[in-house]
C-alpha cells in the first residue's frame, strides 16, 4: 500500500477560461482496480436526453439524481434499477448553471448552482426547505469582472460556489469556488460560523485556488479537490489544515463513502481542449483509506465507456458500486469494482 506524498504544489488557472491544465500523478505501481460498466443504466422517457451531467447522487433508497445543463438546467430523480421516476425544480430560479448534487444523512436533496449563485435545498419529495446564498440581481451581474479583483466575500453571499457536504451534527460546508477561493461553514439552520479562503487565490495550506468538490468525512473533517493547486486539502472541522495530497494529479472531485468504513475516491480527470498527450497522463480514479493509503485506481479516458470522458462529480453510497457523472460526454455511467488479489500499493 502507499502513503500519500505530502508536499506543496500549485498553479494559477482562469477560472473563466474553458480549458483548465492538466497534471500527471506523481504516485507509482498503483495497483489497476478492475471495473465493469452497467450498459444503458438510466433510462430516460422518450424525446429527453440528458445534457452535460456535472452532478450524481444517491438517496438511502438508491434512487439516482442526475442534475445536467440541458437547455434548461434540470433535476431528474429515477429509481434504483435507472428508470425514471421525474423532474425536481422545474422552472426554478436557482437553476441557472449547475454544479453538484448531494443529498444528506435524512434523504434531502441539495443542488449547488454555480450561475445562481444559491445552494438549495429540498426535501425528498422536491419542496424547498432552505436557500443559502443569493441570486444576482440583473443589475448587478452574475460574476466579478475578470479584468479586475474580486471583491470581499460575504457571509451570505456566494461567487461560483461548487460543492456542499455536511458533519455528523449536521453543519453545512460549501466551497464557494470559482471567485471566492474559500470554504464556509454554516450551523444546521444555515447561520454563518467561519469560513477560510480568500478572494484572492493562495498556494499555502488553508488557502485555495479554485475550491473545485467537498466532501466531509465521519470524524467531521473536510476535504477539498483543491483543482488549481493540484491537490487535494483536508480541514479539521474548524476549517483549520491538516495536511495536503499532491501526488494524484489535479484535485477535480471527491466522494467519501458513508462506512463504517470509509473510503475516498479521488478523480483526476481530462477535459478536452488541453496540449497534446493530456490523454495518456489523466482519467484515473483513486481509491484511498482516509489515512491517506492508496488502495488502487480505476478508469482511463474514452468517448465510449467505460472509459471516461470528464468525471465531474462521483457517487459513492456502496463503495463498490461507483456513479460517474460526465460533463463532456453528457452521460452517467454505473461502475462496478471488482474484487483485488491484492493490496499491495505503489512507491512514491
């Protein structure tokens, strides 16, 4: 098995760009995870396709949220064996641009939409419960200038957020990503506790350049896909750093399994659009114990499956039975792992 390589590690990215660089893991001898695909798992109603699928999660139930920018950005809800069941939020107005989708220990959903500017949640049969954060008036406008810096964050304001997750007593975490750089913890009823991050983009630990996926894991510590930087952060619950993992690409998405014993999935993915030979270097999934041991990884890039062509965001409520949702390819597949001869890990 191989411990993760701490050691500092970033670059700056625009986050208005459309293309993001990519990174080669620096972690060797990783054990392959041997995987298959579930052909045609969801099963959409005639005339819908689904659109760029940034977003899967999975309810104690198994049914399957899949929110996707389509020409407008939808919510849909199908059953465990993929049929679909229907739309959440139709003509919400916190559907904007979508980001993620999660849903909580008590099977609420909740979708973070990063041109909205709002993380929402709803109940498990689709009603509002609570918003936090603002849709931008037109006025206004939905993001900073690029030609100038960002303002302050507040409190209760985001700027691109990405992700949500959630402790054990029931705080709330988001990443307010692309202009804040932070991360900000909210109590139960959405009052603001603390936040780290800044504005500006930071390499140090604690600080952040693009705040990309979140996740929190049974002792309440929280982990960030910390994407411009290459790595991934992990925060006490007090938002305070404990250490960083750089040796596994670029910090794109996260899962954590919910346990009892926990595992991390950690994606190192390959939009398209990069310098030649971004295929051959990235597309990966890594599995790791939270200690930071690699157990394997899984995957590589591909149009078809069961390759990947951009992991977005990961499911992973059975630790065997990985959702990949696909902004590029505009699909979510169902992987299943396959049992290891081995454990055995790589070097550094």
């Amino acid at each position: 098995m191989q411990r993760i390589l701490m050691s500092s590690v970033a670059l700056v990215a625009l986050a208005a760009a459309p293309g993001f660089a990519q990174r080669k893991a620096t972690i060797e001898n990783v054990p392959e995870i041997p995987y298959t695909s579930v052909p045609n798992f969801l099963k959409l109603p005639a005339g819908e396709n689904l659109g760029e699928s940034v977003a899967v999660a999975t309810n104690s139930r198994g049914h399957v949220f899949v929110f996707h920018r389509s020409h407008n950005n939808r919510l849909f809800e199908f059953d465990q064996d993929g049929n679909f069941l229907k739309e959440i939020g139709a003509g919400f107005m916190g559907f904007e641009f979508a980001h993620s989708v999660r849903v909580d220990k008590e099977d609420n959903i909740w979708t973070v939409d990063e041109g909205a500017n709002m993380v929402t949640k709803f109940s498990p049969d689709g009603k509002v419960l609570m918003v936090l954060g603002h849709k931008p008036g037109a006025i206004l406008g939905a993001v900073p200038s690029p030609a100038g810096p960002n303002k302050p964050a507040e409190k209760y304001i985001f700027c691109r957020p990405t992700d949500v997750g959630w402790d054990p007593q029931g705080n709330i975490f988001v990443s307010d990503g692309y202009c804040n750089n932070r991360v900000v913890k909210f109590d139960k009823n959405g009052r603001f506790l603390a936040s780290v991050g800044s504005e500006k983009a930071g390499k140090g630990l604690g600080e952040f350049d693009l705040p990309h996926g979140l996740q929190v894991d049974g002792q309440g510590n929280v982990w960030v896909a910390d994407r411009s930087n290459f790595r991934y952060q992990v925060l006490d619950n007090n938002l305070k750093p404990i250490r960083e993992i750089t040796n596994l690409g670029v910090g794109w998405t996260l899962c954590i399994s919910p346990g009892p014993h926990q595992y991390a999935y950690l994606s190192n993915s390959n939009p398209n659009g990069n310098r030649p030979g971004t295929w051959d270097i990235t597309g990966e999934i890594y599995k790791t114990e939270l200690d930071g041991t690699v157990l394997g990884r899984f995957g590589h890039p591909s149009k078809n499956p069961p390759g990947f062509q951009v992991v977005h965001m990961m499911d992973c409520r059975n630790p065997n039975e990985i959702l990949v949702g696909e902004i590029e390819a505009w699909r979510v597949q169902k992987l299943i792992l396959q049992p290891t001869a081995s454990r055995s890990g790589g070097s550094k």
